[in-house]
C-alpha cells in the first residue's frame, strides 16, 4: 500500500460498539495515531482504536465527499457496509503494517 493515499475509513471501540468515520491521506499513520491516543476528542475519549472498514481513492476530493456521505448514513447501514466486507469485526490494521 502506497504511503500516500486517500481512504476514508471507520474505527469501532469493538463489534458493534462506538463507530467513527474518517479521512486521511496516510491510513497507517493516522490509525496509528488514534491508536495511541495522540489525537484529542471522541476516538481517545471513546476508546475507538479497531480499523473495521476502508477504501481508497483517486483523489482526496473523492475521499472526503464519501466520508461525508457516510457520516450522513443511519448507524445500521454502516454495520451493514461493515459487515458485507468484515464480518467478524476483525481489527485491519495489523494487515496494513
């Protein structure tokens, strides 16, 4: 995986548990950073640290048009987009390191 890339992404605190919906153009670094607490505010707070779900994008203009889409989506449609693709709520990020 290429160190630049725009994705939009979502943490839980576990299966099911408190979601969040991001964007970066640097997934490793940026899960890393919510993993470690250096990022102030819900996902430290909240103790969202599992990367359940991401896509890349051609443009970062793309990516932060569909994290904005997501963002607006019911709770039970992001399980459902969740789940199609990690059912068992895996942690992704050790496969990106």
């Amino acid at each position: 995986m290429r160190t630049r890339l725009p994705c939009t992404y979502i943490l839980a605190s576990a299966p099911r548990g408190t979601l969040y919906t991001g964007v970066t153009s640097n997934l490793v670094q940026r899960v890393w950073q919510h993993r470690n607490n250096l990022t102030p505010g819900f996902t430290s707070q909240h103790r969202i640290h599992r990367l359940v779900w991401f896509e890349t994008h051609d443009t970062m203009h793309a990516a932060i048009t569909r994290e904005k889409r997501l963002k607006a989506w019911q709770r039970l449609w992001k399980i459902q987009l969740i789940e199609s693709t990690n059912a068992e709520w895996r942690d992704l990020y050790p496969d990106l390191i």
